[in-house]
C-alpha cells in the first residue's frame, strides 16, 4: 500500500499505466500489419473504384498489380484498355494520343485472345486500329466482327475496313452480300455508294454508274417510308445518313458523266445536288 501510495504521489503509476495501455495498441496494430495480403478480386475492385473516380494513375498501380497476380484476370485487362482509350481521347492528336491508343489496343487484343468475342471489344479495336492508320488490324477485326455480328452495321464498317486495305473485291463481296440482306436498312444508300465507289476502283464505271443509281432510287424508297411515319422526319440520324449517301452517290456520277461528257445526265445529276444544297 505504501509503494502503490508512493507511486501514485509521484506520478509513476500513472505512467505505468499509459505504458501498458500503449503496449497493447501496439499489439493490435501489430496484428493488422500481419494480416493476409488482399485477393486479386478484392484488390481489382479497389483500382475499379479509383477507375470510376477517374484517378487514373491510381488505377492503373493496383489494377497492374492484378495482372502481377493474375495476367488473365479479365475484369483488369477491360478497366485498362477502357483507361488508355478515355485518356487518347482526352489527349491532344499527336504522339501522347496514338501512344494511349497504342496501349489501349494491346489490351483490347489481349482481352478479344482470351475469348471476349463481344460487340463492343471488335467496334473499339476496329476504331482504334482506324485511329492509328492501323489498316491490316482494321480489317481483320471488322471481319470478325462480320462474322460473330452479321448486322448492317458491322457490314458497312467492313466495307470501310476494305477500302483502307485497298481490298475492293473484299468491299463488292461485302457490299454484295449486305444490298441482299438489308434492303430495309438505313444504311442501304452506304452500300450502294460503297459498292458503286468499289466498282470505280477496278475500271468497272459502267456498273457503278448503275449502281449509284439503284442506290439513289434505294435511298428514296427509305426516305419515302421515314416519311410515311410522320413526325420530323428530317431531324432523324436515318435522314441523315440517307441524305448524305444521296449527296454522295450523285457527287460520284457527276465525276463520272464529266469524265464521260454526258452532258445530258450531268445536268440532271447538278440540278439534284443543287436540290440537296450542294
């Protein structure tokens, strides 16, 4: 009793006390230390948290660290192709653009090699590969994208794909095949313009100047039928896109008839182009 009094007096239990009380936060922080490293899953949904913040450096630190674990977890490989794209498209044109593109691409590839055979995976492989003057890689992913996602659309990009590669049979065959199975599509007047532009390439200007015909007379019957449904009409992206394939097809057979000197259907062709304000 009289120790514990002497301590008290001096000040000592008290610091006894505190030692004690800091021994064991010691001890606990001590265990947290000691405690198992996060799993690749929960350590992805932490750099998916900082991707959807938009802190991209922190992002790409952990989401990397993923891959370290795993180089086939999926979910981090899309985060970091996305990633690369939304900064290249934040980036000013120039060599940090295409370098964001480049790395964006890497991931794409790599993510389409583990089986993403999705729409969205071929649409920005095919849009970067474009951005990039990438025209081999263009091609064989609007192909797959054909393949796996035979719509009007993937057709019309695959016609594209062809003319960066300089494959105009590619773009007919395309084209072709897209006229037979899409005669109610928006898009017809960019096949006939594609396939009619394609015939023009390979010395065959009789059959595109009949083909940007048909394609004129397509693109009406469509307009036509936008028509019929009331509505503005004209402030549709469908207008849009058929009004352009007009403007187009006709600024081709103008090109065509002046080569030709046929006077009489030049005339008739810069009559409608003036109609359509060009």
């Amino acid at each position: 009793m009289n120790v514990a009094r002497t301590l008290a007096g001096s000040g000592l239990l008290t610091s006894l006390l505190i030692f004690a009380a800091g021994c064991g936060g010691t001890a606990t922080e001590t265990t947290k230390t000691d405690a198992t490293p996060l799993t690749k899953e929960a350590l992805f949904r932490r750099g998916h948290q900082f991707y959807l913040q938009q802190q991209h450096d922190s992002a790409q630190s952990v989401l990397k660290s993923v891959l370290t674990m795993d180089a086939n977890y999926r979910e981090a490989i899309a985060d970091l192709a996305a990633l690369h794209y939304d900064l290249a498209m934040r980036s000013e044109a120039g060599k940090p653009k295409a370098e964001q593109l480049k790395e964006s691409r890497e991931y794409y590839v790599k993510l389409e090699s583990l089986g993403s055979t999705d729409s969205d995976t071929y649409e920005r492989l095919c849009e970067i590969a474009n951005a990039l003057s990438d025209s081999k890689t263009f091609l064989r992913y609007a192909k797959k994208n054909v393949d796996h996602y035979p719509f009007d659309r993937q057709y019309y990009n695959l016609s594209v794909a062809c003319f960066e590669a300089n494959d105009y049979q590619g773009a007919i065959k395309a084209m072709k095949e897209a006229v037979e199975k899409f005669r109610n599509s928006s898009y017809i007047g960019s096949f006939y313009r594609q396939l009619g532009r394609a015939y023009t390439k390979v010395d065959r200007d009789q059959t595109a100047e009949k083909t940007f015909y048909t394609g004129l007379a397509a693109a009406d019957r469509m307009i036509a039928d936008l028509k019929k449904r009331g509505g503005d009409y004209k402030s549709s992206p469908d207008y849009a896109r058929l009004k352009d394939d007009k403007i187009g097809m006709l600024a081709s057979l103008k090109n065509l008839h002046t080569t030709y000197q046929a006077m009489d259907k030049l005339a008739d062709v810069e009559k409608k182009l003036k109609e359509l304000g060009r």
